[in-house]
C-alpha cells in the first residue's frame, strides 16, 4: 500500500481527537495522484473528500488491512506502524508548522529513504512540502 499522512514540524498528527488542519488544495491533489488506483479512507476522513466526485475513492474504517499492493491510504487518526511491512511507499504532507499534538505518525522513517521534495501552495498554507518515501534496500 501506498501510505498518505499530514503531518507538523514534530510528526504530530491529531489533537484532542481532532485533525491538525485540512487543505482543500492538498485533498485535489491526493486524488489526483491517487486515480488511476483506489483511494481507502475511513469514516473520519470522509467528510473532506465529500467536494471531490472521484469513484476510486473507498471508505471503510478496516481500509489499512483490505487496501493492497499500489493503492493508497489517506492516513489521519490511526497508528500506522502495525502496517509497515505492507507500505512500499509513504507520502508525508507537512504543514510546516507546530500544532499543538497529542497522536503523531509512528513509523521511524530512518529505514526510509526520502526520493523527492516538493513544496506546493496549498488554500489554508502558504507552503505545504510533499515528502516521498521509499524502504531502504
């Protein structure tokens, strides 16, 4: 599977049961890269993507065990390192700020290999960076 995050300048990503932030610029993109496969999202996601008439989305809240090799999971409220021997690639949107956090991504990245840096002007952020990770060999 391919592993979609948002994250803060210290890996947060949730507080006090709420997501950080949301960009509708940063959803169009994650469809965009993700059409020509599924996108998985759980109920808690679903809301952000109800602007965005995409068909390959899916919603299940089991979608981190049923989404298979080259579809992608939009990752917000849930620890993700349980399934990092199914995750080939990792894509980290960083809002390039702190918020405050209580629930961060828990995958130690130092086995990844970052292949690409892209900064993008997102609606709520003035610079969002797309991070593009693959396993170390």
């Amino acid at each position: 599977m391919i592993l979609i995050s948002c994250v803060d300048k210290h890996m947060g990503i949730m507080f006090n049961g709420r997501r950080q932030s949301q960009d509708s610029a940063l959803r169009e993109r994650i469809v965009q890269i993700s059409s020509k496969s599924k996108l998985w999202i759980n109920r808690y996601s679903e809301n952000q993507f109800k602007e965005n008439d995409a068909s390959h989305i899916n919603v299940s809240d089991y979608f981190l065990n049923e989404a298979v090799k080259g579809e992608y999971c939009f990752v917000e409220n849930r620890k993700v390192k349980d399934y990092e021997p199914s995750v080939e690639i990792i894509i980290l949107y960083k809002w390039n700020k702190s918020y405050p956090s209580d629930m961060f991504f828990d995958i130690d990245l130092s086995g990844w290999k970052c292949i690409r840096s892209t900064d993008f002007a997102g609606s709520s952020h003035e610079r969002i960076t797309e991070e593009i990770y693959t396993k170390n060999d």
